[in-house]
C-alpha cells in the first residue's frame, strides 16, 4: 500500500494496480461542508489530469481531476448519498472512485505524504 499526492489535492491510495482516489483533508478545509458529489461511470477511461468528477460544497465547486490515467473500476456509492464524508473521513470513508492505474510510470512524479505536507502549506 503506497499513498501519493497530487498538486490539485488529491490523494491515490496505490495496491497493486488499483488505485483509490479522494481529496485530501486540505481540500475539504478549503471547500467547507460538502453537500454534493458527482462521480465518474464506472468503466469510463480517463487520462492523467483529466477531470473526473466535481465536489460541491457550500462555499464553493471544484473538479476533481485523474491523478494518472485509468479506468474507473468502482464508485463510492455511499459518497454519493451521504457527501459529508468528504469532509468527515477524507483519507477513509470518503473516498470517491477506484481506478485500474494504465500507466504506473505517471506515479513517480507524484508527491508523498511529507513532500504533500511541504507543499499544502507553502
């Protein structure tokens, strides 16, 4: 189990080729309480940077982009009816979709946890 940091605020949870995907917990600071998530179709292929999805909060919308390329393998359904997740466990029950990761060589150039912590700060 790897974890991997984007600049756009999401975080990819890597096992094997899977990878889970969320927003951090800056993120969720940032937007405020989130009222509303749209999830990508399971099966829909998108690349790196792409955007895949949008969080809605009361303060304000924000995409959530494709951390690297893949295919989305599943979505957190109870994301979905209950958004508030996001904002109460972002690194666990608020996850927002799972991917088959298409190029793993597009992992390397993301952040880990202290150089995240490093940057979320500056």
């Amino acid at each position: 189990m790897t974890i991997k940091y984007t600049e756009d605020h999401e975080w990819l949870n890597i096992e094997g080729d899977t990878a889970t995907v969320g927003i951090t917990v800056h993120a969720q600071d940032a937007l405020g309480d989130v009222v509303f998530v749209e999830l990508p179709a399971i099966g829909t292929v998108f690349a790196q940077k792409e955007t895949a999805g949008v969080v809605e909060s009361v303060k304000a919308a924000a995409d959530v982009y494709m951390p690297v390329s893949g295919e989305v393998v599943q979505v957190n359904e109870a994301l979905r009816d209950d958004p508030s997740l996001a904002n109460s466990d972002p690194l666990g029950a608020g996850w927002f979709f799972k991917i088959k990761v298409s190029d793993p060589s597009q992992l390397d150039a993301l952040m880990d946890e202290t150089s995240y912590t490093t940057f979320s700060a500056a």
